[in-house]
C-alpha cells in the first residue's frame, strides 16, 4: 500500500510542480514546443507508472492472500439469518457473528464456476481500495468451505437502488440527486486509484437507510485496472456503451435476437476506461428518474437510440455547448450549469423519452452519454448539474400523482440483469 501511496503522491507532486512551471514560462512567453513535449510525455510516463502500481499491488494482495486462506464451517462462526440477494455469482446473506455480535453479509461463490483469483481480486479491491463511504467494503474476513470461497462484507440492510424504482414512475427527484452525488464521488475514487468498476446498474447500489440518504455502490466482480485490454462485450441492454458495438455478433457478446447460425465475428480487444463508468451512471440516472429506460438497446438497429443521437448531432453546436428547448420554466429560477437558451426558431427538438426533462437535465445526459467515449463527461463533472431542477413542472405534477395511486414499490419493468458479462 506505501509503494502504491508513494507513487501517488509522486505524480500529484510532480503535475504540481509541471504546472506552476508551464505558467511561469507561458507568461514569459519562454517555453518551446520540444520543451511542452517533453514535459507531456514525462507526466505520461508518471500515469502509466502509478497506473502499473495499481495493478501490481493488487496481484501481490491477491498472492498474500490465497496463501492465508482458510477452511472454516459457516454455521460455527455465524448466525445465518436470511438470503439478501441472489445472482449467477453466487448470492449475499445477512448473518451475525457469534462472537462479537456483528451483523454482515457473507457473499457466497459456488467453487465449481469461480475461480480462486476472481475471488481473490474481488476481496482484495473490496477490502483495501473502497475506503469511499459510499463503496461497500469487505471486513477482512475470508475463508473457504467445500463448495464455496465467502467473504463478509458491510451489510446493508435496506435492499438494493431496483427495488426502490417503481415502474414508469421512478423516484423522488431529490431522492435521485443524492443518490447521484454519492454515486459520482464513489466512482470518482475508485477512478483516481486506477480501477473502473464496469457493472454500474440499480442492483449494485445498496441502500442503508430508505430515504436513499446514504448509498453504497458494490459488487466488484467486473472491477479491472484502467488501461488493462479485455475482450468487448456487446449486450442487449441500455447499460451497454456505443462503442461495444464493433463486437456485436462476436464469440463474446450476447444478443436476445441473434441467429446462432451465422458465422460469429472475431473477437475485438479493447482497453478499460473510465468512459464505461459514465455511460452507465447516465442510463442508471434516467431510470431512477422515470421508471424505464430512454432505449431498449445502444444498438444502430434501435430507433429510440437512433433518434436520441439525431438529437445529439443537432443539439451540440460548434462550441459543443447544449442548445436545447424545452416547456417554460416557472417560480424560482433555475440553475442552468452551462446550459444554451436560444431563440425557439434557433432551437432543436430534444428527443421524445428526453422531453419531461429541464435543460438542466438535457445537459446532464448528453454528458454523459455522449456516443463519443473520449468526449464523455467524467463522474466528478456530474456534480455542477446537482441541486436545480431535473423534471419540468408538468412532469413533475404528474408523477406525483400516479405515485399517490402506486400501491408499494416495485421494481423498473426488465428482469434484473445476471451478472457475469464476460470473465469476472
């Protein structure tokens, strides 16, 4: 953990003391472009060193580890109370223990479909890397039995983020707005450590109170260090980026639709970005929103995905600033965070699942779901859309309404995602 600190603060010092260099020597007019180039590429060398640390200290904790593994009988340490949850990883139960009487959840992987490293990397950023309040962190406490490698893990007790979305209603806005912002500065920390989490969806966002106060995001089966070439995964799903879809058809991807007959594509390699991250915190977003999703699929054969990137192309000007129209906004003032308000005639339609929402919001999407990876907003500028308003006026009367007539809360209408998109 030193040696990975050390070259963190390493490369802040160094970006510290390049930086009140480059503006001493901009205001003298002094500096070369064989001197600016040098200096970019010395602070290149700097990332992807601190990046190599990451992943070296990772595969040393998970070398440690593997050799203190021990077998231990589940029912003579803890108190099994009930089943949290449930996925092709395995499942999460509540348990107490003996002993010292605290409550946790041991998250259980079948030995016959994980292996020992998967396990073992799981635990590892789980326990030594989720020191954000709003990640779920491992106990420190891991062992094997004969069918299952466990851990325990912070218990939340309150469900998941799916079961709180009631269907074609969604959540309180400013329930949605706080879980946002936790979620931004969650994945803003595991970002800065070198790590993209890769599997951001409702079912991974736990909830320790029922007001969605404080949220923790979990679930690191899908966890890789930035930079690290994997496979693409295309998917039928809105949580899939644009950019997967060069590996539609591949031998990695699945589609719902395919015909299993036709010759599968070569696999395509790509590398882990942050990028990942953003698209599906957009699409998370959307869904907490209004109860559904803005499309069925990122796929070029989808008419909804396609008429939302028409709207994109046309919203974005040369400065690539929003231009946007949308229903009057009326009472208080809103916040605008960069937002454009033309003249109507110099407008664009906004695409119709967008049309309930503020320009505020419009722009708040268009960041991050930007079909361009390399453009699209990162977490951390997410949190200048926070604190205005979200919904229009309209909208916002009438789902207030059909929340009045919704009996209990359910979940949005799609059977939960499996986990285990590829190699965990």
């Amino acid at each position: 953990m030193f040696y990975f600190c050390f070259c963190t603060k390493l490369l802040g010092k160094k970006m510290q003391d390049q930086g009140e260099k480059w503006e001493i020597s901009y205001k003298k007019c002094l500096f070369t472009q064989k001197w600016f180039d040098l200096e970019v590429k010395t602070l290149l060398f700097y990332v992807f060193f601190c990046l190599q640390a990451a992943m070296k200290l990772l595969d040393d904790m998970c070398h440690l580890s593997a050799q203190s593994l021990t077998a231990m009988d589940t029912s003579e340490t803890f108190r099994v109370l009930k089943q949290l949850g449930e996925g092709s990883y395995g499942k999460v139960m509540l348990a107490v223990h003996r002993k010292t009487g605290t409550p946790m959840a041991l998250k259980f992987f079948p030995r016959e479909s994980t292996s020992l490293l998967s396990f073992l990397r799981e635990y590892n950023v789980s326990l030594s890397f989720c020191t954000h309040p709003s990640l779920t962190r491992a106990l420190g406490i891991a062992y094997a039995t004969p069918s299952h490698y466990i851990f325990a893990q912070q218990a939340s007790l309150f469900g998941d983020l799916y079961d709180v979305i009631v269907p074609e209603v969604g959540m309180e806005e400013d329930s949605c707005q706080r879980v946002v912002s936790q979620l931004c500065g969650a994945l803003s920390h595991l970002h800065s450590l070198g790590f993209v989490h890769r599997d951001v969806k409702p079912e991974n966002v736990f909830l320790c109170d029922s007001a969605c106060r404080w949220v923790k995001l979990g679930d690191f089966g899908m966890v890789k260090a930035r930079g690290t070439r994997v496979p693409e995964v295309w998917y039928s799903s809105p949580y899939c980026t644009p950019e997967a879809e060069v590996a539609r058809g591949n031998e990695d991807s699945w589609d719902d639709d395919r015909n299993e007959n036709l010759e599968k594509k070569e696999r395509v390699w790509v590398s882990v970005e942050p990028s990942t991250d953003s698209w599906t915190l957009g699409i998370m977003t959307y869904a907490m929103l209004t109860g559904s999703h803005p499309w069925s699929e990122t796929g070029s054969d989808c008419q909804s995905y396609l008429r939302y990137q028409e709207w994109f192309r046309e919203a974005k000007g040369p400065s690539d600033e929003l231009v946007v129209r949308t229903e009057p906004q009326t009472g208080s003032s809103r916040k605008t965070s960069g937002v454009k308000e033309a003249g109507r005639e110099e407008q664009h339609p906004v695409a119709p699942q967008f049309a309930s929402f503020t320009p505020l919001a419009c722009s708040f999407f268009q960041s991050l779901l930007d079909p361009r990876p390399q453009r699209r907003g990162q977490p951390e500028d997410a949190l200048s859309f926070l604190g205005g308003d979200w919904m229009t006026e309209k909208e916002r009367m009438r789902l207030e309404e059909e929340r009045k007539k919704s009996s209990g809360k359910g979940a949005i209408k799609c059977v939960k995602e499996k986990e285990g998109r590829g190699e965990r």
